[in-house]
C-alpha cells in the first residue's frame, strides 16, 4: 500500500508530504496507482524547487519521495500542495485498497 503522508503546520498550511510504498495495484512497471501517485509527488515538487525556486528538502530514492518546505514559504506553495493533496484525496476514494492519505503536524 502507498502511503501519502501530508505535512502540516498546526494552523493548518501544508509544508510537504512523504510518499512511501508499493500500491500492489500490478507489477512492477504496470502499475497504473504508483505511477500516478509518483509523478503526482516529483511534478509538485518540481514546481516547487525548480520552477518557483523555493529552498526545500527533497529526496526521492527507492521509490520514495520527500517535499518538505520551510514554513515561511507555506503561503507561497499553498496552491500546488493543495492542489496535490486534492489529487490525492481523489485518488485515494478511487483506490483505496492501494493507497492511504494521512496528514502529520510538524
């Protein structure tokens, strides 16, 4: 199962997001769920690092992939992270025995 992991400060703005997991959905490469949820997760965040040039900790090795930005740039990122947790959400209803959205205040 896919983990979505969405990060959020105690006022409620998303700073980031952990995805970590295989879907099981199909094989390896004919995966269908892990494909979505993977170019979901590397198109925010390069939107974020490289198109909006927002400093922030990456990391996307094995699988799994990591955004986390500083909580000064949370208004700055507000609409792709919602934009993605919204793509998740929906993604989750459709698939829900292949992935779980959680949300984590850091």
């Amino acid at each position: 199962m896919i983990e979505v992991n969405l990060y959020t400060l105690a006022s409620g703005d998303l700073v980031g997001f952990r995805l970590s997991g295989h879907s099981g959905y199909a094989e390896s490469g004919s995966d269908i769920v892990c494909s979505a949820v993977s170019s979901a997760g590397l198109m925010a965040a390069n939107t974020i690092t490289e198109i909006m040039k927002i400093p922030a900790e990456t990391t996307a090795e094995n699988g799994n992939i990591l955004l986390k930005i500083f909580s000064a740039n949370a208004v700055a990122c507000r609409d792709i992270l919602q934009g993605f947790k919204l793509h998740m959400l929906l993604m989750e209803e459709q698939y829900s025995d292949y992935m779980m959205v959680k949300t984590t205040e850091v």
